[in-house]
C-alpha cells in the first residue's frame, strides 16, 4: 500500500477531502522523524514504537578492492509492532 492509497482510503472512511488528509499524513511522518532525529522514541499505544536503535563500529569489506573498511558507529530508526497488532496479522493472513 503506498501513501497515496492510504490518503484515499482514510478520506474514504472518514469523508474528510483527500488534500486534507493529505496534509495530516504528511505531518504526522515529519513529526516522527524529527522525534526521531532528536533522540526521542514514538510510542503508538497498539500500533508500536518508532526508535532509535545504535549500530556498532564493524569492519566491513569492499569485495570489489578486496580491501577492508571501518563502518563507524550509527544510528537508525526502527519499527517494533506492538503485540496486538502483530497478534492480529497472525490471524487475519492467511
């Protein structure tokens, strides 16, 4: 499902015009990254939480070169679905 999808259905469901809902998705995506970019964790009580997650310094190797590189130290945002939700995709899927 893309983001225009996911536009059209919410304006569908909720009779707010697309533009609007639009806007309000798009919001809400910024307001979690610069949560993000800020250090804080996004907690969404039955849907999950949008974190931070550190990745250590690694070596890596470029097997083009055959040379060895240092990976530094990063972070990275992360998706943990909460239990609920998780439970309720094991079973509707089938």
């Amino acid at each position: 499902m893309t983001k225009a999808e996911i536009v059209a259905e919410i304006a569908n469901k909720t009779g707010i015009e697309k533009v609007a809902v639009q806007a309000t998705v798009e919001a809400f995506m910024e307001t979690v990254k610069k949560s993000l970019e800020k250090g804080d964790n996004v907690y969404l009580r039955g849907f999950g939480s949008f974190t931070i997650k550190e990745r250590a310094e690694k070596t890596g190797r470029n097997i083009s070169k055959n040379t060895t590189i240092i990976i530094p130290a990063h972070n990275i945002p992360a998706f943990k679905p909460a239990k609920s939700f998780v439970n309720e995709v094991k079973t509707s899927v089938k």
